[in-house]
C-alpha cells in the first residue's frame, strides 16, 4: 500500500496530517516578503513541518478507509505496518525518506524533519 501517496494527497488539502504512533506532519506558513536580490515581492508560502506529537489521528484512516474500500481495522492495520517500517529505517540508518514531503531524522532520541525543495503544499 502506497502509504505516502495518501500522506502527500492529505496534506495538500489539510493543514495537518497526523500518523498515529509516529507525529504529525503539518504545513507552517512563510509570510510574505520582499526579495531585494531579485527586486520582486516573494508570495506566501507553506513549508512542511514535523511534530512528534500525533495532533490529529483519523484522517489518513478515513481517506485510507474511503480510498480503498476497507474497515478502518485494516486501515490501522496498514498505518502500523507503515509506521514500524519508518522505526526500522531510523533505527537502522537514523534517517527514513518520506519522498516525495521530505526526509525523517533522528537524533539523539528526538526527531527531526527536513522538507523536499520544489514543494507546492498551498491550500
């Protein structure tokens, strides 16, 4: 199951996509501003962020539930698989893409998010 298909489709329409036992990813806001190197105004823009906290849990089984037709038993089901399969790609190699939001770090126990460039996650 292309679980981060569902993620990247969730996450251009909502502000935040929660992932049960891993975080949240959600869209932080880049105010407006003025770019005297190129003497144009830059618009604002959304940058993906990643929160260790799961703020919000059902909407990536809802969409799951509703995409492919099946209980949310076995859309949590899928979540989990997913989830241990990022634990295990941290623990192996402290790192886990999420391509095409970003890639997942962790150091020191915490973990981190860096974003892809060429993103376009606007509402």
């Amino acid at each position: 199951m292309d679980m981060l298909s569902y993620l990247t489709v969730l996450i251009k329409t909502r502000k935040e996509v929660g992932i049960p036992g891993l975080g949240t990813i959600y869209k932080k806001k880049s105010p407006g501003r003025y770019d005297a190197t190129s003497h144009s105004f830059l618009p604002p823009s959304f940058v993906l962020d990643f929160n260790p906290e799961v703020q919000e849990q059902n909407s990536l089984i809802d969409h799951i539930c509703k995409i492919r037709n099946i209980s949310p038993d076995s859309a949590s089901y899928f979540v989990e698989q997913f989830v241990e399969d990022i634990k295990k790609q941290l623990d192996e190699h402290q790192q886990a893409s999420l391509a095409p939001l970003g890639t997942l770090y962790q150091s020191l126990g915490t973990l981190s998010f860096k974003p892809l460039n060429d993103q376009n996650f606007g509402f």
